[in-house]
DNA sequence: GAATAATATCCCCATATGGGCATATGTCAA
DNA sequence: TTGACATATGCCCATATGGGGATATTATTC
C-alpha cells in the first residue's frame, strides 16, 4: 500500500491553499479560466488541473461559451463541508465543558513550566 | 518544485478520512490512542503519526494520565475552518442567485443531452 | 482554410506522505 | 530491577499529485 488516493472527495480538494484561492475567487461570480490563473498567479495549465479536481468533487461546475468556459460554484459540493463540520461541532459542544478549553490551557501550562516540556 | 508541503493547515489535515474518524470520534470525549485505534480500525502507531498531525494544526491536545495519553479535540484548532466556509458560502449567496443552482442544472442536463457529452 | 485565442491534456519530475514494521521511550506494577 | 503495557519514532516503500512545459483540442475570426 502507499499513500491513499483522496482527490475524489471534497475535503481533500479544499485541502489546497491554490484550489481554495479559486473558490474563493468563483465565490464572487463566474469567472474564466484565465481570469482564474492570472488572479491565483499560476500557469494555466494548472489551473485548468485544479479545475478539474474542483469538477469531480462537484465543488465547481461549467458551462461554454464561445471559445471560454465559465467556471462557477456548484452549491451542493459545499453541502458536505458544512454538514461535517456542523454535526461534528454539535458533538463536541454536546460533550465538552465550556470551561474545559480554558482549564486545560492553564493545565497544559503548568504541565509543561514544570517539566521542560516544548509548548 | 514538487508537490506543496500541506500539513501544516488545518484543511489538509481535514482532507484525510482516518484523520476524520478520528476528530469525529474525539468529539464524543477525551480518548486513548489505543481506544482510537481500535475504533478506526488501523495499527496504532499510524494513529499516533495522524495524531501528530492533528497536534502540529492544533486541531487536538492531549495529556498524559499514567502511562497513557489523553486526547481531546482542540476547539481552536477548527475556527479557521469554519470561518473559511462561512465566508465562502455568504460571499456566495451574496454572489449567486437562488434560483441559480436549478437554471445551470437544467441547463448543463441539455447542453449534454444536445452534444452527447458525458455528465 | 489559415491564424489566433482559450482550455484541456499529456509527459516528466520531485517530493510529500499514508501505511507497515520494528524499535525506542516512558510509566507503572511486582 | 524486571516485565508488561501504552505511545511515539525511525526507517522504508509505493504512489498520489502539485507544478512546469509543450502540445492537442475546440471555437472564433478574417
């Protein structure tokens, strides 16, 4: 075995600082490929890559028009996203104190003063 | 230049479905390495390296309790994730129209239809 | 049809890293 | 001190993949 293929979900996509700046940009509205590269400040031939990956996870979508292609949000890839992030957020508050962030930060402190440890 | 180091953000430690089962069983409470590895399914020192990883994002603490080491989720750690999305999402309902989504659906469905294109 | 523009692909490279395995490190009990 | 248990590390391998450059593909215009 050897590195796990993960591109095919859309946490692992959004797991890209260059395929975060384009959603970031096609937030924004419909844009083109080249619009894309020259405000990520990269090749377009890798953008085009990243468009890509975008489109399988369904985080993106496009349409044609004329020689240019308009690369917009598909909503329902982000669905996912927010779900997970949602319910897992929701389990957490539902069993941890609120108290708790703040008495292990002191914990953690003391903790590592007294032992050396790095922090 | 070769593939980008990512794990250093939170996202792309997200982006790993172990890594998630992980957090999402972290969610339920403090828990052992051993615990975590026997829910996830995986040799425990493959859990201590996600771990690790899960630390170095602070998107998890732990303590040690005897000879074993307490993990819990690190609320902190997930903010940015959240902020992202909830930016990324009002930029787009700020962007997109509502009816936007069932347009381009209906739309992208004919264009297909009509080119033979693969959907 | 030829030339040009916009994208997508293909090929190649370098490396990050998930996973497996053995071992080191640390802690407690007898 | 010795032994057992809990974790963390180091080493190695296989591969996914980000990035670069050139080329194929498709559409537009003259």
């Amino acid at each position: 075995m050897a590195r796990a293929a993960t591109t095919t979900d859309a946490f692992n996509a959004v797991g890209d600082p260059t395929r975060r700046a384009v959603l970031n940009k096609l937030a924004t509205g419909e844009t083109t490929v080249k619009a894309l590269a020259e405000h990520v400040n990269c090749p377009q031939s890798l953008v085009s890559k990243h468009l890509k990956v975008l489109r399988e996870v369904e985080l993106v979508r496009c349409r044609s028009v004329g020689r240019t292609r308009l690369y917009r949000i598909d909503r329902a890839g982000i669905t996912p996203l927010q779900t997970w992030l949602t319910e897992l957020t929701t389990a957490i508050n539902q069993h941890y104190d609120r108290l708790d962030d703040y008495i292990q930060t002191l914990k953690a402190d003391g903790d590592a003063v007294r032992k050396g440890e790095p922090r």
